[in-house]
C-alpha cells in the first residue's frame, strides 16, 4: 500500500467539504436564478459594501499590527534562556486557547459593559465611567486579545529555534544588545513574523462574531456581511460574490507576505 | 613559575593574563585557580580531552562567560567585567556561526560596518581578506551554499578583518576531513607568522598542538597540567597524563632508586633525570620510537612479539616483556611469536612524578 493512500480519508473530506462547495459559491456568484451575470459582483461596489470592506481591512490591519507590537517582545521574552521560566510561561499563554474563542469574547463582554468590572474600579479609583463597549476601541481589543497567540507562537517558534551561536557572533563582531537584536535576530525571525502576520490577518479580517459581540452590530465588518447575505438577506448569489471577493483578497495578501518572508520555504515556521 | 621562553620574533610582554581563574557551572568546577600568560605574537595552544575547561578558558577570554573568581587581564588592564563587544579580540567559533541571512561579502564586512568604517575601506579590507583565505569571487554566494572548508574560510576571515590584537579559535578544525584539516593548519599557521597577531587556539587533537603551536598549555579537569614548546612538551611531559596525551608512549610503574638510576621490569637502568629522591614511585614514559629491536641476548629487557602492525612508515609491535605489554615503532620488524630484544639509551628514559601525589603545574 502506497503512503499517500493513507491520506485518502482526509482528500475525500477535502473534496466534499471544501473542493465541492468552492465550486457552489462560484456557480452562485456568477448567476442570478440560473442565469449567467456579473450583476453579483456590481452589486458590490455601492459605497455601503465597499466602505465595510475597506473598514473591515483597516481594524485587521490595525489588529495586526498591535498583535506584532505586543506580540514579538513578548515571543522574544519566552524564548528567553531561561528554561524554567519559559515552560511556564508558555503554558499560560496557552491555557486560555483551549477556551472556544466565543465563550473568552463574552468573558470580556462582562467586564467591559457599563456595570462591569472595569468600569467599577475606574469608579472606585475615582476616574468615572467610561463607555466601553460597543466601541470601534472594544471591537479592535477583542481581536487582538483573541489573536494575539497566533502572532506569538510562530515568532516563538523560529526564535527558540535560533542558533544562539549567531548572537555571541555578532557580540564578538562588536554589536552591542541593540545591534545584535537589529542586525542578527530580527532578520533572522522574518519567517516568524511572516507567518504570525499572515495567521492574525486573514482572520481579522473575515473575523464576524467578535465585532457583533463587542461592537454591538454597529460596526460591521465584512464578515458579517457575508453572513447576512446567507442567514438572514438570503440571498446567496451575492454572499457567494463576496465570498469569492474575500478569497482574492486573502490570496492576493498571501501573495504579497510571500515576497517578505526571505526563505520562502520558511523552515518550519507554522505553514 | 611557567617553563617558557620566547620563541623568535615574539615579544616578551604580557598580552593577556589569567589571574587565579576559576569558574564553577551549578555544582561542577569547570576552572579551579588558572593562571596563564599569554605573550604578543605567540601562538598558544589549549590541548586536553573534552570536558577539560579549554573552551570555558576561551570563552572567559572572549568575554561569554564570566569567571567564578579570579580576573582576566588585557594589556594589564582588568577586562574581567568587560562585555564581548567591548573586547579587542575576536573568535572563531567551533561551528562558524556564519549569519545565515548574509552572502560572503557581508559576513566577512560585519564587524565593519558595525565600527561605521567607510564603505570605500570595508570593499578595500573585505577584498584584501578575500586574497588572504583564497575566496576571491565568491563575495556574492550565499554562506549555506559554500563547502566546509570555504565556510571554515569565512569564519576566520570575519574574525581577521576586524585586526584584533588576539584571535581566539575555538576547535576551528574541528568538522574538516583530515586531508583539509592539515592543509589548514599549515595556512593557519603561516597567517599568523604573516600578520603578527596573538592566536589562542583549542584542541584536542595533539598533532595539531605539536604542528602549530608555540607554546602548549596541556589542560585536564580544569587544570593545567604543563606549559611549554611543543618539543619540551613531548620529550619531557611532566606527568603520566601530559605523556599519555601527547603522543603514544609506553607509561610503566617505576621505583627512583636514586638520581640517575631508576628499576622498572625488574632490571635496573641508568637514567638522566635526578632530584626526585630515593626509592621513591614515579612513573616512567618510553615512547615506542625509542625502542630499538635487537637479538634478544642483547637487550636490556627481553619479551615475545605479541602482534604486528605495518603502519607505513613503520612497524607496530606489541612485545610482551612480563611487566606489560610495550608498544615499539620500528623500521624493522620480528615475526609474531618471536623472543626479541629491546634496549633505549637512557636519554629517553623519562621520568615523572605519579599523578596524583605531587601537585601538578
């Protein structure tokens, strides 16, 4: 029996689960009851949709970019040299990922809201209630909080795996800390950051339920949009529209994260 | 207290200085109160089995480890404190270390451009460090796609072109294959005589100490055991260990019956070496080149050839004399089974203190 045989069971999964239904969504979008039209993809540039597309890539963009800002000195300090304080420490980071995504965004719905927890301290200490959620600000802190560890874990990964050999080189060489991080190990964790970007950006942007959580439904992004047209416009044609819209799109970003990674096989960075 | 003089063409000026060195990793004594000088232009030598605190004394050298006690001095200056980059000395490290995400060109410029040195003089000193390893026109490849020997190239050059006053290689040899690695010694050897710098190299492999070196410092358990030239090392090894270690010899048990006269095998012999005092144990090293093979009424002791081994340039024979079995190298050879005689001269009787019972170094 060849090896690949053994992969038959999850390619029968992938053609019925994901090959098939590519194939629906693009029959979809590109008919009107049967009928062969581009109306589905006009639709879509009415100023409403494409300001929740370009609001959409905005806050995952800004996502992104906070999750690499806190993420990477955080990815720097658990590859640490400290054995001990590392194992802990990752640990933590990890326990709260085995919680569902939705049931830790309503956690933060009980602190956030007007009663809530944060804003009773605020009280306490004297500085007042502030409104919290359903903020553009609540919106972007629930996706940074949820994918802060998919920026941090591919970072880690490729610098605990760092040869620490290279940093006393460069030491040696005359490059004091700052150096050493600036000439040495940064460029070196390319690949990290490459694949952590790419695992909070997509996801931020297609991201649907934190924004209605927190954002109260005020601020949609495009994800819900998406599910609207499906579960409650129902109206496929268009949803599947946008969907293929969304796909380019992470196709497109893929393509250009795929320019900056300097080794494009990325050894052994998450994907 | 160090048995050395300057070699020619060295200064005698104290470059660097271990002071009562000792370093301590948990609960292990890597270094326990070493003391070593190290001259300008000398090319030193740490030689001892692994896990004898060779590299942890480079390592304190080049400031990636801080000693336990004890003060590390340049030019007479304390640099025990003094972080890495501070240092004016430079490593070659055991696997290269080469920056992966950098071609030749711009390994070998790193340090420069991290001293702001003006491009005009790193393309002019890169070039010149170019010639010097032989790697001209491969400024542009990537490191991962050089051989062993070409990165081993790059290391050293990156290191040279920073002109440090020392140069420290850590088992820079170490993954070449031993056609290569002979090939680089002698081009090692011949870059330092060229450029006059200070190299402190560690080894374990003795016949590249002996082939080098100016001066051996032979380590064990993170002590020093002898200090000295090669040849002083070889022919007088101060003890079991530094005999053993350098080169093959035959280590027998001895009794000093008095200066110049020493028993071992059951037979009296004259020897050279006096001071050790009377019907005292010592060990005693015959290197089995100084073994002559002769008819076997005419040695001074007699044995049965025990095995043969043709080695090229001579023969091995295991002669078993009833103290032990002796190794002889020999142009000669005896069949196996043959009752033969062995005679030495009594120069090459050398004479040691047991390990052990006389404080060593």
């Amino acid at each position: 029996m060849k090896r690949s045989s053994f992969a038959a069971p999850y390619g029968l999964w992938m053609l019925v689960f994901t090959i098939v239904p590519i194939f629906i969504i693009v029959y979809y979008a590109f008919t009107i009851n049967g009928a062969v039209t581009l109306d589905n993809f006009r639709m879509f540039l009415e100023p409403e949709f494409v300001g929740i597309l370009t609001f959409s890539l905005w806050l995952a963009f800004l996502c992104t970019l906070l999750c690499l800002l806190f993420g990477y000195p955080c990815a720097l300090f658990l590859a640490g040299r400290d054995m001990r304080r590392a194992t802990l420490f990752v640990v933590l980071f990890v326990i709260p990922m085995w919680m569902n995504f939705l049931l830790r965004t309503y956690a933060w719905m009980t602190l956030l809201e007007d009663t809530g927890l944060i804003n009773r301290f605020l009280e306490w200490i004297g500085i007042g209630r502030k409104r919290l959620m359903y903020t553009e600000n609540a919106v972007l802190f629930g996706l940074v909080y949820n994918f802060l560890p998919f920026m941090i874990f591919p970072i880690y990964s490729v610098l605990v795996r760092s040869d620490r050999n290279l940093e006393e080189a460069a030491q040696d060489l005359g490059a004091n800390a700052w150096l050493v991080f600036l000439r040495v190990t940064l460029p070196l964790s390319l690949p990290g950051v490459v694949s952590g970007v790419s695992m909070v950006f997509m996801p931020a942007v297609t991201t649907f339920v934190v924004p209605r959580l927190l954002g109260g439904g005020s601020f949609m992004m495009f994800g819900d949009l998406i599910e609207n047209q499906f579960l409650t416009t129902g109206d496929w044609n268009f949803g599947s529209a946008l969907s293929l819209i969304m796909m380019g799109l992470i196709f497109i970003s893929l393509g250009i994260l795929h320019r900056f990674n300097p080794d494009a096989e990325s050894n052994g960075a998450v994907w | 207290m160090q048995d050395k003089s300057p070699p020619s063409g060295i200064d005698d000026y104290h470059l660097i200085e271990l002071v009562d060195v000792t370093k301590v990793f948990d609960t292990t004594v890597a270094l326990s109160r070493m003391n070593l000088y190290v001259r300008r232009r000398e090319f030193v030598t740490l030689l001892g089995p692994s896990g004898c605190g060779k590299s942890t004394t480079l390592r304190i050298i080049g400031g990636f480890e801080q000693p336990t006690d004890g003060k590390v001095l340049f030019e007479g200056e304390d640099i025990t404190r003094l972080p890495p980059y501070k240092r004016r000395v430079n490593t070659v490290f055991q696997r290269y270390a080469l920056f992966p995400h950098l071609n030749v060109f711009d390994n070998i410029a790193f340090g420069l451009t991290i001293a702001k040195v003006h491009r005009p003089e790193i393309t002019r000193r890169v070039g010149a460090m170019l010639d010097l390893v032989g790697l001209r026109g491969m400024e542009r490849r990537s490191v991962d796609a050089l051989s062993g020997g070409q990165q081993q190239r790059v290391a050293i050059a990156r290191a040279l072109v920073n002109e440090p006053e020392v140069l420290l290689l850590d088992e820079p040899l170490g993954a070449l294959d031993l056609r290569l690695r002979k090939d680089m010694q002698l081009e090692l050897k011949k870059m330092q005589q060229r450029l006059g710098i200070t190299f402190l190299y560690v080894t374990h492999d003795q016949e590249e100490a002996l082939t080098m070196s100016d001066t051996i410092v032979v380590m064990r358990e993170g002590r020093i055991q002898q200090i000295g030239t090669p040849k002083r090392i070889y022919d007088e090894p101060k003890n079991a260990f530094v005999a053993a270690f350098i080169g093959e010899s035959n280590i027998l048990d001895a009794v000093m019956i008095r200066d110049e006269r020493v028993r071992f095998c059951e037979r009296e012999f004259i020897c050279v070496d006096r001071g050790f005092g009377q019907n005292k144990r010592v060990d005693v090293v015959l290197r089995p080149e100084d073994l002559t093979l002769v008819p076997a009424e005419q040695g001074m002791l007699s044995g049965v050839v025990m095995s043969v081994l043709f080695k090229g340039v001579h023969y091995e024979m295991m002669i078993d004399c009833g103290c032990g079995a002796l190794k002889v190298h020999s142009t000669s050879m005896a069949p196996e089974g043959e009752r033969v005689g062995l005679s030495v001269v009594p120069f090459n009787i050398h004479i040691m203190e047991k390990v052990g019972e006389a404080c060593p170094a």
